[in-house]
C-alpha cells in the first residue's frame, strides 16, 4: 500500500532558483498513464481506456488524500466513461463499426451542445462554492458511513471560478464525445489544455503545468489525424 501513498516520493524536481517539487509514485504513474491514454486515443486504440482506468484510479486516490473530492468525484465519472469507450470501441458488429467512425457532428448537434455547454459553465461558475461544499460534505459522509472518520476539510473560496467550471463542464462533455468518436472532442481537449496550463501555473503548481503543456501537444496531433480520418471516405 506504500506506493498510494503521495509522501511515496520518487524524485525531487528542482525549478527556478530555490524551489523544488517532490513527484511520488502514484502522481508520476497516474501522469504516465494519462498521456499514454491520450497518445493511444489519437490513434484511435481501444487499449487507450486501460490506461484511462489507471489514471483516474489513481488520481482519485491522490484526490482522496489531498481532500479535493469533488476533483475525486469527477474521476469516477471519468472510470465509467472509460468503461463505457472501451465497450463501445470494441465492438464488432457491421452496424456498431459504422455508427464509431471517426467523423464530425452534425451542425445542429454542435449548437446543441455549445449552448447546453456554456448554460451549464454560466451556472456552475455563479455556484460552483456552494456546490463543490456539498459535493465535499457528500463524499464525506459516505466515505465516514464506510468508516473513514474524516473530518471535513475547509473549502477556501474557488481562485477561478469560470475556468474552473468551464474547465469541469467542458472535460465531461469532450470524455463523452471521445466515447463516441467525435473529432470535436479533440477541439475540446485543446481548449480544455490551454485553460488548464495558464490556471496551474498561476496557483503555482508547475509540475502539472507542465503536463499539460504535453497534453496540449497530443490534443493539437489528435485534432489533426481525426480531421485527416473524417476527410476520407
């Protein structure tokens, strides 16, 4: 069980000057797992959702330790997805195989979807301290009702409120775009990057900026092979 723990640490990372960051185990593999689940998505692998699994399993246990729960309740939307991605890209059948091909959505269905998506980042961004309170007083009394005896963890004001909620409501909706083989998912995943290595860096947390900065690079080639793939016949 010492490898779940995040004071496990594998290496110290100096950066700048003076500071240092001390990476554990279940971070660097959860990492790891997550850029190959990216990687493998681009090339359109099923195998993609193995390491999918990996790394919201362990995330949600450094998110359990590091008391964010509702970052951890995200994850387990995130292992059914990949639960679900992995069914619907293994299946063989004629009909499955045509309805799973790589292509873009219909014009309509995008509106739809931007402007469902935008309502629920307006919404979740006006409340998202009150929600992500009871998200974490949820968790803790399940987790308690298990027998955990926690105590609930003082929730500081959200930093950025509307890239956080959009940076929430825009991964659910380009996970299940992903499941679905939509090229959109790719445009998502881009946007999703960039919010995400501008907020990380200014909270300080370099490290995870800097994987995104990878991520965003695999978002950018899988927008361009899914674009390449819808194109052909």
């Amino acid at each position: 069980m010492e490898f779940f723990d995040i004071n496990n640490i594998l290496v110290v990372i100096p950066y700048w000057k003076e500071g240092s960051y001390a990476l554990s185990w279940i971070e660097a593999v959860g990492a790891t797992a997550g850029l190959l689940c990216i990687w493998l998505a681009s090339l359109e692998k099923t195998i993609n959702y193995l390491f999918g699994l990996i790394n919201v399993t362990l995330f949600a246990v450094i998110f359990f330790q590091i008391q964010l729960y509702a970052n951890l309740l995200l994850q387990i939307f995130f292992f059914a997805a990949n639960i679900y991605g992995w069914y619907a890209w293994s299946r063989q059948n004629e009909k499955a195989e045509a309805e799973l091909k790589i292509r873009w959505m219909p014009l309509r269905q995008t509106a739809v979807i931007a402007a469902v998506s935008l309502a629920a980042i307006l919404l979740l961004a006006r409340f998202i301290d009150p929600v992500f309170t009871w998200l974490a007083q949820s968790m803790v009394s399940i987790l308690n009702a298990a027998g955990a005896d926690l105590a609930m963890p003082v929730l500081l004001p959200d930093a950025f409120p509307f890239w956080d909620a959009a940076m929430t409501v825009l991964s659910v909706v380009a996970m299940i775009l992903m499941t679905r083989k939509l090229v959109e998912n790719w445009l998502l995943w881009v946007v999703i990057n960039m919010i995400s290595i501008v907020i990380y860096a200014l909270q300080g947390v370099y490290a995870l900026s800097l994987e995104y900065i990878i991520l965003l690079g695999v978002a950018l080639n899988g927008s361009r092979m899914w674009i390449k793939a819808a194109k052909q016949p």
